[in-house]
C-alpha cells in the first residue's frame, strides 16, 4: 500500500520517528488488535490504537453505556448513554480515524466464544480491559492455548498493574496468581471506586505495548509486572519467572480446556 | 555535479516541516540500501534540516548543490539501517 497525502499528514509525528516510519505506519495499519471489554482500559486504549492507525480494533463486550462509566469510560459520550458500548465505541473511532475498520462483538467472552472472536480476524495482539477475574484467566487461558501475544491489566482505586505475555516466553498471568480468588474476596472498582484517570494511564500503556509489539521495538513487559500508585505517584516494576508448574503454560499443563469460572452474582447485573 | 547518478528522485518544494522530511523518508525507505535518492527542496529551513535528519537516521548525504534558484538538490545514500 502506498500513503495518501492526508496520511502522511496525520501519521506524520510516527513517519518522523526512527523506530516507525513509513514501514512500521504500514505495520500498524495492517495490525489488528482485539480489545475485551470497553471500559475504563478498553476506552483509552482503543482510542489510542484508533489514533495510531491500527487497522483493525475488535470491540468485545455486552454492556450498554451508563452515566456512571462516563467519569472514566472516555470513548463513550453523554448521548451515549443506553447504547451498546461496542457500537458507542465503533461511532467515536470511525469519527476519530477513517482508516480504523472496528469490528464489534456484542456479547460476554466465555469458554465457548472467546478463541472464535480470536480467531475472527487472527487478531495480532489482545488487550484485556475487563473488570473481573473470571474473564482475566480466561483471556489468559484462550491467548496462552492459541499463541496470541496479550496485555493484562487491571485497576482499582488508586492503584493500577499490568503486564504482557508473549507466547512461548512467559510468564503468563496464571503463572503469578494459579486461579481466581473466592467471588466477593476482591472488591470490584464498582464497590471499590477507581479514580477515573487510572483507566487512562494503564490503558495507555496496554496500547503502547500493543503498538510496540506490532513495530518490533523496544522492550515489553513480558517477564514484568508492573505496578502504579497514584497516591504515592509511583511505579514499580517487578521480574518475574515463569512458574514451571503453571497450569496452563508449563511443559506438562493440567488445563488443557477453557474454564467458565464463578462470577459474584452482582457481578452477573449490568453495572 | 549533477552526474551523481541517483536512483529515485522527490521533489519537496511543496511542503513545509515537517512534511518535507516525512516525504523524503518515505521516498528513501522506497529504495534500497546503498542506493542514492535525490531530493530538491527549498533554501532555509528545509535544507538546514532535512540534510542533518537523515544524517542523524544513519544516511550518508553524498552532496548538496545549490541551483540558484532558492532551491537546492541533495543527493543521499541510504544507510544500512
């Protein structure tokens, strides 16, 4: 493909840098990138690989837009409000960036779908946005069992984590924390309160790290976890190893099938 | 000086920063490595810039004429980068 004048224009600030140019804004706008969940990861950090010109972003998720999510949820409008989040999201990007082609899948990834949405359009990176533990090792399970390269994150209150798994490279997110913990022994940021930027901080950097891999620079944070406290305003970045009894990712897993696991039946209302 | 045989050629007169250096790296990445593209640019600020950028992205500028006409032509040779 070669570059129309109005994306040389708009990508120009990428073309300029040594480590994308002109072959790594192609990269990028031939890349696809599922995002799951539409919230307060999925939010920025869809409208950040949408600005970047990733070609095609996949929309995961059930939700309809509340005025409760608008306080960190940025991709989705007061007007939005009672609309489903996949489709509130596809309008702001299509608005954002015409080069963007978002698929959406209006529905909850569970054990039965989530490797079909994966492979839909052999999507080169995952992010996961979603806000409870059943869906983290699931997505964990189906990108670690389909060799897909995925951001972890997670954010409540002040604090936020992330890390990346990298097929075959580990650790993955089941090797740090073997299974989910009891429902209701975690608060969600919905009982908890999560302060509206943290989504915005982590989430921008699951979509750097979803750019970074598509590019090939750099360092990710594979074998990493690193952590944010705004209050303290500070990170930290944790090594970690593989855990070679990991249920999922060692040489002898114990799972060889995806789980459904227990949702804290609050959870299972809209929010 | 104008014999240097190059092996694509842009004009950048048109544009302003940062454009100018956007469309000559992409034109450059279009060739090979240790080929020779030839980019006409404006006096001023194109060419007090986009020559030092490409030096600094690991290209060799070969030469820089001045056409006399508030243009210059430099001759670059793309580096292995």
């Amino acid at each position: 493909m070669s570059f129309t004048n109005e994306q040389l224009e708009r990508y120009s600030r990428h073309i300029i840098l040594k480590e994308v140019g002109a072959k790594g804004q192609k990269k990028l706008l031939e890349s696809k990138v599922l995002i799951i969940g539409t919230g307060g990861l999925g939010a920025p950090a869809a409208m950040f690989l949408a600005a970047a010109g990733v070609g095609t972003i996949g929309l995961v998720d059930f939700d309809v837009v509340e005025l409760s999510n608008l306080q960190r949820q940025i991709i989705h409008l007061t007007k939005d409000t009672g609309k489903h989040k996949v489709l509130s999201g596809k309008e702001t990007i299509n608005e954002m960036n015409p080069d963007v082609n978002v698929v959406t899948y209006k529905e909850w990834v569970s054990s039965s779908n989530i490797i079909d949405i994966i492979k839909d359009q052999d999507y080169d990176f995952v992010i996961d946005g979603t806000d409870n533990f059943p869906a983290k090792f699931l997505i964990n399970d189906a990108c670690v069992l389909s060799k897909k390269p995925f951001s972890h994150a997670g954010i409540i209150r002040f604090q936020g984590q992330t890390m990346t798994y990298l097929p075959d490279k580990g650790p993955c997110y089941r090797c740090i924390f073997q299974s989910p913990p009891p429902p209701d022994a975690v608060p969600t940021c919905k009982k908890a309160g999560v302060l509206g930027v943290m989504g915005g901080i982590i989430g921008t950097i699951q979509a750097t790290e979803a750019i970074k891999y598509v590019l090939g620079v750099g360092d990710l944070l594979n074998g990493y976890f690193l952590t944010y406290d705004a209050l303290k305003m500070e990170f930290r970045k944790v090594k970690l190893s593989s855990n070679k009894n990991c249920g999922v990712c060692s040489e002898n897993p114990t799972l060889t099938g995806l789980i459904d696991y227990e949702q804290p039946q609050c959870e299972l209302k809209g929010n | 000086m104008s014999e240097i045989k190059s092996d694509a050629y842009i004009d950048i007169t048109d544009v302003v920063c940062p454009m100018t250096f956007v469309k000559t790296k992409v034109a450059i990445e279009d060739i090979e490595n240790g080929q020779v593209l030839e980019v006409k640019m404006n006096e001023g600020e194109p060419v007090l810039n986009v020559p030092r950028s490409l030096k600094e992205e690991g290209h060799k500028v070969i030469s820089v004429e001045n056409n006399g006409d508030r243009t210059f032509t430099v001759w670059v040779k793309k580096g292995d980068i």
